[in-house]
C-alpha cells in the first residue's frame, strides 16, 4: 500500500486480518525509515502499530474520539490520518509535531504533551454528549506509566461511578513507561498479566451459564466471575474489563474492541504490547535509551558520534550528585520516572538504594522530597522545567511555607526545541519567583553549578532552585569536583562603556564572542542569582547611566526583567534606559533552537542588532 496517498482511515473496513496485517509491516518499516532521518520518538510508536491500525478499523474517527495520552505514540494515527507524506518534516521547524495538533487534523481530538490526561479528558468529552447530542464512542489510551499519575486515578474513580457512560478505556501496557515501571500498580500489573487463564475463564463462565443468566445484571456477572478469579483493580473501580489481550494480534484486538464497542458500561480493555517492536535495538531495551531518538543509521542502531569533550548538563549535575553522596551519607535523591533523561545512572548504578523513582507522579516527589528535608536528610529533586508546573502547589505549600531544604534541579530550562509548546522551559522562573523563600539560581559553566550546588547544601537551610539547559557542554567527566561554595550575586564577566548586557545562562558565551569580535565596548553581567536579585549591582549599573539590557530565555511576563523592574521602581530609579528581550505572551513551536531564537529575535544576532540600536 502507498502510505503516502492515504488520506482518512475509512479504507481499513475494507481490508481482510491478512491485509490488515500486511499494513502494520508497512507502517512500522515507514516508522523505522522516517524516524531514522528525523528522530523523534522511536518505541512507544514501534509498539503502538497494530492496536492503532485496530481501532481506527473499528471505531469511526473523527466522530467517535480517540485520545491519545500524551500523544507521542501517534505517529500511526497520523499516517491513517493522511499525514505520512508529512513525515520528511517530522519535529523539523514548521514541520509535522510530534504530538498530536488539533491543528493538522480534525482526527487530533485532544492535545497533549504531560503525560496521564487522557482518562480526564475523555470524562469531559463522554458527558459533553448531554450537551451536543451525539451517540460517539469516547476512547482514551493511555500507557501504564502514565497510569502511574494520580489524575489518572482520579478520572478513573470519577468515570466508574456512572455506569451510564460508556468510555472505553484502552490501557497499552507494555512494562515500561520512560524507564522502568515502578511501584504497587505496577506488581498488580504484573499479577494480571500472570493470569493467562483468566479471559479464558471468563469466556467459559459465560459459555456455562444458562442464557437466562447471561443478561442478568453486570453486578451478577461480577459476583460469578470473582468466584472463579480475582477481580481485578479495573472491575473493583467499577469497569467491565478485558484482557490481557496481545496487542500485536489485530483478529484479537479487532473482536475484543468491537465488544467493549457494543458494551453498556464503561470498560477496559488491557492490551499487552512489546515497546519497540520490530527493531532489534529497541526490543532489548530496558533503561528507555530509545525511547526518544536523535536520526540514527538503520542497520547499526548507532546515532551520529558525540564529542567526547562536550558533556549534557544532566549529566554534568548527575556527576555532582555521585560527588555529594559520597560525602554526605543523609542524602537522597527522588525522581519522578526520569533516571535516564536525567542523567542519572551512573548514581544509580553507583547509589541504586538512595535514588527513589516514583513514576510520573512530580507532586508525589515534591511532597515526598519535603517528608525527606523535615527529617533531617538532604534530598534533590530534578523535574523537568515543563513538569515542574505539575507541581506547583506542592513547591509552594510543602516545601517553601515550611522552608524545607529541598534542591530541585530544573531540567531543560528554556527552550528544547522539538518538543515544541508543551515541552518548552519557559515558565519556571514567572511560575516560581514569587514563592517565599525560594532561592533560584541559573549557572553559566559546570563549575558554576557546583558552586551553587555547593551553596545550596552548605550554606543555606531553604528551598533551592537550580535551572539547567538541555545542551552539551565542555566537560570532563573525570575531574574532580571543585568543594567552592558560591557567593549570592551577579558577576562582570566583560567590562565596557556603551552598554550594559545582563542575562544568565548559556546564551552569555555567544554574545562575549560577538562582542569581542567586533570590539564593541559594552558591558556582559552574569546574573546567576534570579532570586534574590543583586540590588547592589543593579544600583551600580544603573548609575552608569548607558543603556541596560535584561535578556533572558524565557516568558517575559513576570520573569526575571520583570522583578529587575519591579524593584527599580520600588527604590525610584530610572527605567528609562532599560531594554528588556524575552518570550512574549504566546507558545512557542518546535524546531531547532537556533531556529527558535531566530524566530523570537533573542538569538546573538539579534541581541548584537538591539545594542546597535540602542548606542548609536
């Protein structure tokens, strides 16, 4: 079949299982192909072939609504849905998203790019139906590791009390969310997935009962088939369940979808799939090393070759970390399912009964984070900058009220690139400045951060909050680390007379070498501490009286600039002379990050135009 030239996913109930079947071979070499090239997320789609070819075969979308949760195992749907002619453009700037877009296709119901919404979504849209009229079926799929997210529990005890809705909920279970699966759920999972006998079982009770009793109340049903085995925690919450089913077997996806189709209650249906499937490389991975990809040669599995010299800042502080615990044995760190992502296993290879992962749960590691702090043992946290929004009460009310001292590590701060909107690090600073006792801290090197790392264990006895990029940087993994404790405050890292230029971050190198290369007299100011500010320098530099410029890589709208402004006015300085360049107030889509900046004018080019402007 020439993927290229489908347009909808109604051709599907035209075609036998043997054809069917012939289609998910075609779809996952596409994937392997296309990702190859692109990169993008590689095994949740390998995996997700056949159980999305079968329910675009048996529901009507886009009138019946299939939400993917999180959405970066739709590459399929969107190849049903007329989009692989697209996939050249997969994640490139101005190109195909990697998640869903109810933008590109009326088939994208719901978008998401955090994990464990789908269930609650799929709440809103079945009782929407009182309200438009419409008969659809609603179908969330949702991962097990997204299961591991309390809002899935929550839709789940919310749906099960109305037995007069009928979603149906498809839970593709495949061991494995990011990184390995951890917790109760998952051992329950495990004890399901144990019990081959058990739709067998179910078949045959119902083969057994007399016909009077087959249509007797489901509560009935419930009552016979726990008699003959464990209900499971599906059935206990009140949904019909089914499974496990093989998920790579579309005869069986196919009658067991048409079931719950034809059900009046609300169900799950457990289906078991191999993430990564069809590709050696991915098959045997256990630590989610493919899970996302950079292009990679098909034939070796091997990804363009790293500088040895450049090291990824999540790495960089997970080095940090593996320093610090040999030296402070009260110290733990939690994570919420991101061990590889970020950067941390060599601790835990090294450490592995003093790192907690505890799913994708980012509330549930803040306040367990805080239950570590209040007892006396150092604890530090790293979550995502776009996950970070998850948990904001539990920042605000668990950890700074009770001025614990919890160290988060803000992963990917700034902007990611690919990921696009929902990924982007641009919110933490506005999200969290005004949170009391909290101390933010943005560093320019990797010996930066050990000090500040250095300060936020040693010298302070409140929250800290250090922002780190996603990039890679000049590094040696084997150096030691340097026990310098850093000093609150901005630093001159460049002398000048023109200007002034204050940021933090990555972005300071890029312009000290354009300014040096052109001679330019201006000032570059590290301001490494975004909370506190440094209200002795900011009174220095304003008393230069030459133009200022507050730049940062993030949302402009109560950031950093902003508090800089806030406090000149609140002292009665002048503001006259200062220039601020940030985000604007609108979501920021995928590309290159040099794309990006581009696109914003906040890359060096950029900020280089805006100083001309400004001096002469």
């Amino acid at each position: 079949m020439d993927l290229l030239n489908i347009t909808d996913p109604s051709f599907l109930k035209d075609l036998s299982v043997k054809e069917l079947e012939q289609l998910c071979t075609e779809i996952r070499a596409f994937l392997i192909d296309n990702v190859a090239r692109t990169g993008g997320h590689f095994s949740s789609n390998l995996g997700a072939v056949e159980l999305t070819v079968a329910l675009h075969t048996v529901f009507d979308s886009p009138r019946d609504k299939l939400i993917f949760d999180v959405g970066h195992q739709s590459y399929t749907h969107k190849i049903l849905t007329g989009r692989a002619k697209d996939f050249g453009t997969l994640r490139q700037y101005k190109g195909l998203s990697g998640y869903l877009k109810r933008s590109e296709s009326e088939h994208d119901i719901f978008e998401a790019g955090h994990s464990s919404t789908s269930i609650a979504a799929a709440a809103g849209i079945e009782f929407a139906k009182q309200y438009v009229g419409n008969s659809h079926k609603v179908v969330p799929i949702i991962g097990d590791g997204a299961m591991t997210g309390g809002m899935a529990f929550e839709a789940l005890n919310f749906l099960g009390n109305y037995s007069d809705h009928q979603p149906i909920i498809v839970l593709n279970d495949n061991e494995m969310s990011i990184s390995e699966n951890i917790g109760y759920l998952s051992s329950i999972l495990n004890e399901i997935r144990g019990k081959s006998t058990y739709r067998k079982v179910k078949s045959k009770t119902m083969k057994l009962m007399p016909k009077f009793m087959r249509r007797l109340t489901s509560k009935v049903e419930r009552g016979v088939k726990g008699f003959l085995t464990n209900n499971t925690i599906f059935d206990d919450l009140g949904f019909s369940y089914y499974g496990p089913i093989n998920g790579h077997d579309i005869k069986e996806l196919i009658k067991y979808l048409k079931l719950a189709k034809k059900a009046n209650r609300p169900c799950v249906i457990h289906v078991l799939t191999e993430k990564g499937k069809g590709y050696k490389h991915s098959e045997s991975d256990n630590l989610g090393l493919w899970h996302g990809v950079a292009p990679f040669d098909v034939d070796t599995g091997s990804a363009a070759p790293k500088d040895k010299t450049m090291t990824s800042w999540s790495e960089i502080i997970g080095s940090y970390m593996i320093d610090y615990a040999a030296r402070q044995d009260k110290f733990a760190i939690v994570v919420p399912a991101m061990i590889n992502g970020g950067g941390l296993i060599r601790f835990q290879q090294t450490y592995p009964h003093r790192i907690y992962d505890v799913g994708i749960a980012e509330q549930m590691a803040v306040t367990m984070s805080a239950g570590l702090a209040v007892s006396g043992v150092d604890v530090f946290c790293p979550i995502y900058s776009t996950f970070i929004q998850r948990a904001y009460d539990q920042v605000n009310h668990d950890v700074a009220r009770q001025n614990l001292k919890v160290v988060f590590g803000l992963d990917r701060a700034g902007l990611v690139g690919a990921d696009g909107e929902t990924h982007q690090g641009v919110f933490d600073i506005p999200l969290l400045r005004h949170v009391p006792n909290l101390t933010i801290a943005h560093p320019h090197t990797p010996e930066e951060a050990f000090g500040l790392l250095n300060y936020a264990f040693t010298a302070q006895d409140g929250p800290f909050v250090l922002r780190y990029e996603r990039g890679r940087v000049p590094f040696d993994p084997d150096a030691p680390i340097p026990t310098d404790i850093a000093t609150p405050g901005w630093d001159i890292l460049r002398e000048g007379t023109d200007a002034v230029f204050v940021s933090f971050g990555s972005i300071l190198d890029g312009v000290i070498a354009e300014l040096d290369r052109s001679n330019r007299s201006v000032a570059v100011v590290n301001a490494k501490f975004i909370k506190p500010l440094d209200t002795v320098r900011i009174d220095e530099l304003i008393a230069r009286d030459v133009p200022i410029i507050l730049y940062e890589e993030s949302a402009a709208l109560g950031g950093f600039a902003s508090s800089v402004l806030e406090y000149l006015v609140a002292a009665g300085h002048p503001t006259n002379r200062i220039t601020t360049m940030g985000i604007p107030d609108r979501y920021v889509s995928h590309g290159r990050k040099s794309e990006l900046l581009a696109e914003l004018k906040l890359d060096v080019a950029s900020i280089i135009k805006t100083i001309d402007a400004l001096i002469n």
